[in-house]
C-alpha cells in the first residue's frame, strides 16, 4: 500500500517516526510513504487508515487494537465513529466508552473493531497546557462539554463520507474555539508567563534556550523556571528535551547514538536513550531498527 503525501523535507523524519510509533501501538496495517512538493500534510490507504501530523497535534482515523497496555507523553483524545470501543486502565478495569480523554503517561490499552479517531496533543504546546488546567489530575474521563463538539465531524466523516481534509479543518477549528473560550477564562494569571508561551509556539521549529526565553519574559532564568511551572503546571526542561528529541531524529539515520546524543546536550548515550524513552515510550534503538 502507498501514501502520497505532500510535505517539505523539514518534516518527512518526524512523519516518519510518528507512523512508526502508530504501528507499534495501534496495529495499523504497513504502507507505503511517498513524499512530493510541499502542499498538505495528509494521507491515506486502500484501507480507509488517514493520517494527519500538524504542528502540535495528530490524527489518526482508522480501526485498530493496542498490542499491549502502553503509555506515552502526547495527550490523547479518543472517539468512537460508529459505535463505542473498550479502553482498559492500569489496574485492568475495562469499559466502554464513546469518546474520551486520556492523560499524559496513563497507561491505557484500547479495542475498536470499527473506525475510531485517535488524537495525539504536544502537551507542552498551549492546546496541551488547556486540557491539562481542563482536566488537572485525572487520568481517563469523557470529554468535557466543550469538546464534544469533536464528535459530530468525526461522525460526518465515518457516516457521511466527508473528505478527510475537511475533518482535520474542522477540528483545528473546534480546537481553536476551545482554547479562545479558554484564554478568555482560564488565565495564566501571569501576563510575562502567557507571553512566553506564544512566543515558544511561534518558534516551535527550533529550540529556544533558557537565556532567550528569560530575557524576552524579562526575568532571571531562575525565576522563570520558577514562575513557568507554578503558573502551568509544566516543566520548561521538558519542553526543551521535546524539542531537541525531535530535532535529533534525522541525525539519528546519519551517526550513533552516542554522537547524536553529545551533538544536542546530552551527558552521554545513557541519558538520550534513558530521556527518549520516557518522552516517547520506547529506545532509539528501536527507532533505528524500523529503518
């Protein structure tokens, strides 16, 4: 099976390794990725699997099974477009849901025998910081009120046989609504704090150091470490290990490990691979064995 995908060469590693974990975790049947001129960031198989990658989040519409109970950084959000699916939690309690949230780093194993839409959020972007204030310490719930507007497109979609591209705009839009309403009323409380975050969005294509972000928020590095987490709930380190993870992955197909890892900050090839793992739920090993 074969994707056409049109994208610029900048992102092709990280579509990459995004299928690749979609095919560890949710069984998708293997295809084909065929990259031309840069126009969208869609694609699609014979067998009705899309997928989208975005800036800050993903989407993948298609039937699946986990393998296994797994965990991983990304926020999910789950819905069914035909009929519920069965999610089983850590303690192997099983229930039926139609649509649901899940936390970063639950374990979490889910079932649909029909189509089901599955989407993957940066928890660090501001989407990600909304659902975290949203949903704070709870590990697997139904969508809030306000996201449920999530799953008419998705039922269009399945039942009505709307393209694929007006799904992804329809919920960038539904996402673009909930984070107005909540910046209207959920307030970082901290306007140097809430300017810091626009700014590390706007330059999300590359890593953005400690002292850059301090000086632009007009605050000593320590005290907008401080002030960072207190006021998100985030820890800014993260943010910068997600970044320079993403980053390091071309240079993975090109040096070792332990190179890559000296290259983008890392004490050795024990601390990339120990920092890969709990960002992404698995080694770069065996990133570089799916090559």
């Amino acid at each position: 099976m074969e994707f056409r995908c049109f994208i610029d060469d900048a992102k092709v590693e990280f579509i990459g390794f995004m299928y690749k974990l979609m095919v560890k975790y949710f069984c998708i049947v293997p295809f084909k990725f065929v990259f031309l001129h840069p126009i969208d960031h869609f694609m699609q198989n014979s067998n009705q699997n899309h997928l989208f990658i975005g800036r800050h989040w993903g989407l993948f519409v298609g039937q699946f099974s986990d393998a296994k109970v797994h965990r991983h950084y990304a926020l999910q959000i789950s819905i069914g477009t035909a009929e519920t699916f069965q999610l089983t939690d850590q303690c192997n309690t099983e229930k039926s849901y139609s649509h649901c949230f899940i936390n970063s780093n639950v374990p979490h194993q889910l079932v649909s025998e029909r189509s089901c839409c599955i989407i993957l959020i940066n928890p660090l972007s501001s989407l990600g910081h909304h659902l975290r204030s949203l949903y704070h310490e709870v590990e697997i719930s139904t969508l809030n009120k306000d996201l449920e507007a999530l799953m008419m497109p998705c039922k269009n979609f399945s039942q009505n046989g709307c393209s694929f591209e007006a799904l992804v705009q329809e919920i960038q839009t539904c996402f673009e609504q909930f984070s107005c309403d909540c910046e209207q009323n959920n307030h970082y409380s901290d306007d140097r704090i809430g300017k810091a975050i626009q700014f590390l969005e706007t330059n999300c294509d590359r890593i953005v150091s400690l002292k850059e972000i301090s000086d632009y928020s007009f605050l000593s590095e320590t005290r907008f470490l401080h002030l960072f987490k207190e006021k998100t709930g985030l820890n800014f380190r993260r943010y910068q290990l997600w970044n320079k993870l993403i980053a390091s992955l071309p240079y993975l197909k090109k040096q070792s490990i332990t190179e890559t890892a000296h290259q983008f900050g890392f004490t050795d090839s024990s601390h990339f691979n120990r920092t890969f793992k709990e960002t992404f739920g698995l080694n770069p090993k065996f990133l570089l064995s799916l090559q």
